[in-house]
C-alpha cells in the first residue's frame, strides 16, 4: 500500500488517499473513482508531499488534552463521523454483498462507484489479495431505512 497526498484543483483541498500502487492510482483516476472528499470534485492530483520517514523506537505520541475533558476527542470524532456521512452521500450502499460487487466492480462486470457495505474479515481479506481495494470504515453504518 502507498498513501499519497491529493490536492482538489477546485477548491484547494488537500487529502491522503491509499493505493495499491502508483499505477493502481492511475488507473482509478483514469476511470473517474478519485475525487475529493470535501467537495467531491474529480479534478484532483498528486500534491507535493514530504517523504514519509519512520518514527524513532523512543518518540512519544502527542498527548490528548485530558483538561478538557475529552472535548477535543469529542470534537475529533464528530469532525470524522461528519467526513464519512458525507462521503457516504456518494455511496451506494450494497449490504452484505460487498465483496461480490466490489469484485464485479473491479473487473468491469458492474458500473464503476462509489459502494459501501458490509464484508467478513475473510471477504475483505481476499478482496485485497486479489488487488482490490477497501477500507473499514470508522463508524458502523446504518443500511437505508433502518433506525439507529
């Protein structure tokens, strides 16, 4: 996997986003999947990025501010759980099949988009082996029409 800094050509917003490779980027560029999270332009490019270089085994993570009581946490998780429900805007949503459309989608048997879903850790796992790109996401997803 490689993680690439991406730069919205409309609005000037930056993102990382993971790839399998500089050509797997290419590749889902090409066909219109690569686009911004914000405000989902498709105008999107590599942005300069510094090289990514390993923490020292004796460097410590920053600290989360404990005096205000997890605010800042809080205030973390709601700015991520508002990114997804925006991403998921332009999702279709497939449910526990998952694994099949993301493999149709990948061959060319099925419409290119955006799809969320739900996938065994197995399912997932052979997705990815066989060059298929997914992710987990966050928070659990509440399928259309069910009531949290």
């Amino acid at each position: 996997m490689i993680v690439f800094d991406l730069k919205c050509g409309r609005a000037g917003h930056v993102f990382e986003a993971w790839f399998g490779s500089s050509e797997d980027y290419e590749a889902q560029k090409a066909r219109g999947l690569v686009e911004c999270p914000l405000c989902g332009s498709l105008d999107v490019a590599k942005a300069v990025m510094a090289p990514r270089v390993a923490a020292k085994g004796n460097s410590v993570a920053p600290a989360i501010d404990l005096a205000s009581g997890g605010e800042d946490m809080k205030a973390m998780l709601a700015e991520l759980a508002a990114a997804q429900k925006k991403l998921l805007e332009k999702s279709d949503f497939v449910g526990e099949r998952f694994a099949d459309e993301a493999r149709a989608i990948h061959l060319g048997e099925a419409a290119a988009r955006s799809i969320h879903g739900k996938a065994t850790r197995a399912e997932a796992d052979g997705l990815i082996a066989d060059g298929i790109q997914v992710a987990p996401l966050p928070f659990p997803v509440v399928a259309p029409g069910e009531e949290n």
